[in-house]
C-alpha cells in the first residue's frame, strides 16, 4: 500500500515479476500481456470499479498502481458472518441493493467498446467498503470481447 501525502488516498502497487530464466519470446508475449492488461484497466472509469492510475515496467518487474478500496471481500464478510452463528449474511433489502449494483458494474463492463469481460467475478474480487457498497477488484484476467472470438 502507498499514501500520497499530497492527497491522503491510499493506492495499491500490484508487482508482476517478469521471469529472467525465459526466452525472448515468452518475455515478449508477457510483456504484450501487461500493457494489454493497461491498456484495458485505463479504459475502465466506474466508481465502484478499482481504477487504475499509472502502469510502468522497471529493472524486469511490471507494475500496477490501482485505488485502493478499503473494506473486506464479500466472502470474507459472508464467512464472518457464518462462524458468528448468523443465518443471514445481510437481510434481503440489502442483497438486492447488492444485485442491482453488481448489474449496474456488469453492464458498464459489457457497454464498452470493445466490451470488457471481467472473468473472475467473486466474492473474492468484490469489497464491501465502509459505505456498504460493492467494489470490484483484479482484471488479471479480464478481456475485452473482440480477444475471446479468435
């Protein structure tokens, strides 16, 4: 985790170790992987969607900084709730206000051109933040639709 000190937000640096014991062409091709992975990550602009604010390589590691949401997963949360002997992770108002808005993440996803298809849409990746609001987290392995018809 790092602090700006200008605006006090927190941001995750997510390190991808570039392996040195590869040929060049499988460097390439996860070098091709990342700044796809950029690219993608740049388009996405969503409140409730982990953003993506600057993307380098430096001395074979690539690296991500992404807003950091606070909060817990949604499978932590639910887990919690279990092993407390609760029946019910949230009452039904609040699960559909959870579906509407996990709709409404999708259908931003899906509405881009080209569509972003997220790929691993968890209760891992989804933080529940100190509003009660879910945030999606990880595009590591996210595509856009035009890459899963080839």
């Amino acid at each position: 985790l790092l602090k700006c000190t200008e605006t006090a937000k927190t941001y995750v640096l997510k390190e991808i170790i570039l392996p040195s014991r590869t040929g060049y062409l499988m460097k390439e091709k996860l070098l091709q992987d990342f700044e796809k992975q950029s690219r993608l990550l740049a388009r996405v602009k969503h409140d409730r969607i982990a953003g993506l604010k600057e993307s380098f390589v430096h001395d074979g590691r690539a690296y991500l900084l992404m807003d950091f949401v606070e909060g817990e997963s949604l499978f932590d949360h639910i887990l919690d709730k279990r092993n407390s002997g609760s029946s019910e992770a949230f009452e039904l108002e609040q699960t559909v206000k959870f579906a509407i808005s996990l709709c409404e993440i999708l259908e931003y996803l899906h509405g881009l051109e080209p569509p972003v298809i997220h790929r691993d849409f968890t209760p891992h990746n989804l933080i529940l933040d100190k509003d009660g609001k879910l945030n999606l987290i990880d595009f590591g392995v996210a595509l856009e639709s035009s890459e899963t018809t080839a």
